[in-house]
C-alpha cells in the first residue's frame, strides 16, 4: 500500500511539473505580429536598396505605387524616404519632370511549420488539452517584397523599366527536445546604403 501511495504521489508531482511547465503565449493582439512587420519593412527596405535609380537622381519625380495589399499608403511613403535618401526629388505635383511607376507584385509573409512530434490536442473522451510535445520543430518566416518599376516622361510616354528587384528577410525559430528554443533571422541587419 506505501509503494502505491508512493508512486501515485510521484505521477501526481510529475503532471503537476508537467502542466505548470505548459503555457500559453499570446503572439500578438495587433493585426500582424511585430515579427511579420519588421519581416515586411526588412523586406522592402532591402528591394528599395537594390533600385537602379542613377537615371532618376536630381531630378523632379512623381513616385505612384500600386500595391495587391493593403499596405500601399505606408509602403509609397517608405519607399518615397527611401529614394528622397539616395537624391531623388520627390513630388506629389504634376510639375515632375518624370514619373516612376512602381507595382509591389509581392509584399507578403510566408510561414512554414515543421514539427517532429505531437501536436496540440484534446484528449477525445475527457476532453483535456494536451500541449504540443516538440522533438523537433521549425518555424518558418519569410518576408518578399518584389518591385517592378517603369519610368515616364512628363508626357506620359513610356522611357523604360529599372530591372525588378527582390528584398527578402527571414526570421526562424528551433525548438529541440521540447525546452531548447532558439531564433536564427535577419531582420536586425540593415541593407548597406548606396
């Protein structure tokens, strides 16, 4: 009988560990998790740093952006910055001496998950959640921005397009034997100026 109380008192220690060591984390109460954010700004900010915009410097231009998302707004006047930055004049006005067309084919994040284990669950019958038990999983991030760019004269006469651009960052996190967690990204790293 004192073996029995033993080891049940031992698998009640052990569940209680185990259920205290489980949480829950709350990612983001925002629209996009601040991750997804610096993954899109690093992204974008590394596509505007690859613009070949020699032909474009010191003169009067009027930036127009078209984007698929609803990010437009904040991405035109990111990239406005940007081109300010590097000598371009920027003007909303019709008095441009040129006209820069820039459409974002790509201004997204992709996610990817790996895991070599079990799953979050419910037990069926009792209807108790059992938390994820990782061996091994991977958590990936990528942000893509794509520019495809074409310049216009003041008459709206089409002079060319800037070679398309790609700005990528990554952000992913391992997680080993359940408690080993570490992040790898890139997002910290600033894209060299011009």
């Amino acid at each position: 009988m004192a073996q029995r109380c033993s080891a049940l008192a031992i698998v009640a220690i052990a569940a209680g560990l185990l259920g205290a060591g489980c949480t829950t984390v709350r990612v983001t109460a925002t629209e996009r998790s601040s991750i997804e954010q610096r993954l899109l700004v690093r992204s974008l900010e590394r596509a505007a740093a690859r613009l070949d915009i020699a032909p474009l410097v010191g003169r009067l231009v009027r930036l127009e952006l078209f984007t698929l998302t609803k990010d437009q707004a904040f991405a035109r006047e990111f990239l406005r910055v940007r081109l300010e930055e590097r000598g371009v004049r920027v003007t909303s006005g019709a008095d441009a001496d040129l006209t820069l067309q820039v459409f974002t084919t790509a201004l997204a994040v992709d996610t990817a998950d790996t895991l070599v284990g079990l799953p979050a669950m419910q037990a069926p019958i009792l209807a108790v959640p059992i938390p994820e038990i990782a061996l091994f999983k991977l958590e990936r991030s990528r942000g893509h921005a794509e520019l495809q760019s074409y310049v216009f004269d003041a008459s709206g006469r089409l002079l060319g397009q800037v070679h398309d651009v790609l700005g990528q960052a990554k952000w992913d996190r391992f997680t080993i034997l359940i408690i080993i967690s570490f992040v790898v990204t890139d997002i910290d790293k600033s894209p060299s100026r011009p």
